[in-house]
C-alpha cells in the first residue's frame, strides 16, 4: 500500500504547533529530535522533518506530498504547489521597519535607500509595484541589527508583536505581507484519496478549535 509523506519544520516557530495538529488528527508517531522521519503508525504516512525553508521544493517535485509552511516562505521560494489550507498558527507580517529617529516617512522617501531583508523576492516585488528603487541588501539573518550597524537604512522582516522591533529602536513602516501556516500540496496531488482523509480530518480538527 501507498504511503504517504508530509513535511513539517523540524524544530522553529511552526514545529510545535505543526506536531500537536498532526497528533490531534489521531496519528500516532514518535516525536523525537534526533530523527529526521518518523513513521505513523496507524495511518499510512511518515513525517519528514526538515527546515522550512526545503519544505515548498520537496512538496513542488513531489519527494514529500503535503507539507506546512508560512505563505511567506512559498512565496520567496516562488514554487508551484496547491494551497490546501490555511491552518491558523504561525500569524506575522512581513513589515518594513525604520529606525525610530529617521526621517524616512513615505514610501517615495525609500528611493536610493538601502533595505536589509532576508525576503529580497516578496520585497522586490513589493518595491517594484510601488515604483521605488531602492537597494536590497540580502542577508541571512539579524536583519534588525543591520540598521545600527550602518548596513541599511531599513529592514524588511517578519514580525509578530513588534518587540524585537522595538527593542532595536526600530518602527514599523509600511505592511508588505501577512502570512500564517498553511498546508501544501504537489499540484494534482488533491485527487488522491488518503490525502482527502488527511485534508479531512486535519479541517475538522480546526473545526473544533474553532
Ligand atoms: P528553519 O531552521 O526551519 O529554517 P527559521 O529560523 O527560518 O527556521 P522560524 O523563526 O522558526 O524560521 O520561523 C518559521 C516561520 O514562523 C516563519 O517562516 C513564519 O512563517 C512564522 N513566524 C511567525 N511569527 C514569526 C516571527 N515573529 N518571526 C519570524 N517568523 C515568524
Ligand atoms: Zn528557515
């Protein structure tokens, strides 16, 4: 018999959140943090731990079937996978913030500037529909550093309270994005009747939260 695989955060904001939905949809798995797949054992599925950067490539070419990620991640990594559903947790936006004391007040005023991210294809896109030009400096991460440093003169980060923004003298500016978990699929991969179940039984489960 067929089984199947879902790829979820291995360890992370989503890993928990992603884990406790799996179990109160009834799958029995061991959860340990050594292990990178683990089995159910009453359901044909095993799960696939990865960092959830890898997770919207192995859902598109099919190595995994389903997976939960953020949107923002989908859309960085610009694949092409079916949105099955969106699952509640993991809720952020993606802001471009400025330093509290700058004089950086409209968009317009971004122009010539240098913004920080570690999302350079969401905020290219964003910046060319709002006609600005301005520079992007990827990075890998402490991007909200990057400003006190003198590498930027904003950031473009995900943000969920605002106090790592606040704590680094930054202000939000303007909304980019707004992203919460969802569930992945390979494109056609809904047809399949086991994913159906899971699709099932996943959705009621946010039923009952609800
Ligand atoms: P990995 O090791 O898997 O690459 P990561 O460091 O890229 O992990 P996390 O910080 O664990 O990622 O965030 C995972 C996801 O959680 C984000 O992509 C986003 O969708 C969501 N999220 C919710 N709130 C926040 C927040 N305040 N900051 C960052 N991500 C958030
Ligand atoms: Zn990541």
């Amino acid at each position: 018999m067929k089984t199947l695989k879902i790829a979820i955060q291995k360890s992370g904001r989503l890993n928990e959140k992603s884990v406790e939905l799996l179990k109160n949809c009834g799958l029995n798995f061991e959860n340990y943090k050594s292990s990178l797949i683990s089995p159910v054992s009453n359901f044909p599925l095993e799960i696939l731990f990865l960092r959830d950067d890898d997770i919207p490539e192995y859902v598109q070419d099919g190595i995994a079937d389903l997976g939960i990620v953020g949107e923002n991640v989908i859309q960085e990594t610009e694949v092409e996978v079916s949105y099955l559903q969106r699952l509640g947790f993991g809720k952020c936006s993606l802001k471009i913030a400025v330093p509290n004391n700058n004089t950086i007040q409209s968009l317009a005023d971004l122009n010539g500037k240098a913004v920080a991210t570690t999302y350079p294809v969401i905020l290219g896109k964003f910046l060319k529909k709002e006609g600005i030009n301005a520079d992007i400096r990827t990075i890998s991460g402490s991007v909200e550093i990057s400003p006190g440093l003198g590498l930027s003169d904003a950031i473009c980060d995900l943000v969920s309270t605002g106090g790592t923004l606040k704590s680094n003298g930054l202000k939000p500016f303007v909304d980019v994005m707004s992203s919460e978990a969802v569930l992945i699929g390979c494109k056609d991969s809904e047809k399949d009747d086991l994913i159906q179940e899971l699709i099932q039984r996943i959705q009621s489960v946010l039923r009952a939260k609800e």
